[in-house]
C-alpha cells in the first residue's frame, strides 16, 4: 500500500489491522529490520549504503586476507 500525502496517512493508521498484519508489525519492531516489499528494502539498502535483509545466524565467514593475518 502507498501512502502519500497528510489525508492518506490519517486514514491509514484509522484502520482496524488483521492480526497477520500486526505480528508482521510486531516483528519488524523487535528485529529493527524496515517493513515493506522486498522491492522497499532493497531501495532503502541501496539509499543507505547497508544490509537490511535477514541473514543467516552465525558468524560470518572472514575475507581471506583478514584470515592469513591471524595464522
């Protein structure tokens, strides 16, 4: 859903949300991530320079000059 301009926006948070729509709120509150279509967050990671989509847990691999300078 867009939303654009003052009158929308009221109107928006006027309605009543599905319980699937506020968990997905819910969700993306304690993750921080941004909520929106796959398309919103990969503009907002290009605006932004950063990584905004989930990754898989664990740690990451190291890029080989950073593992060469700990043997």
């Amino acid at each position: 859903m867009l939303i654009s301009g003052r009158d929308s926006w009221k109107s928006f948070l006027r309605e009543t949300l599905d319980d699937d729509k506020l968990e997905a709120i819910r969700a993306a509150e304690r993750t921080g991530r941004p909520l929106g279509s796959d398309a919103f967050v990969r503009r907002l990671e290009k605006r932004l320079d950063r990584s905004l989509i989930k990754r898989k847990p664990g740690p990451k691999p190291a890029d080989d000059a950073h593992q060469r300078d700990l043997l």
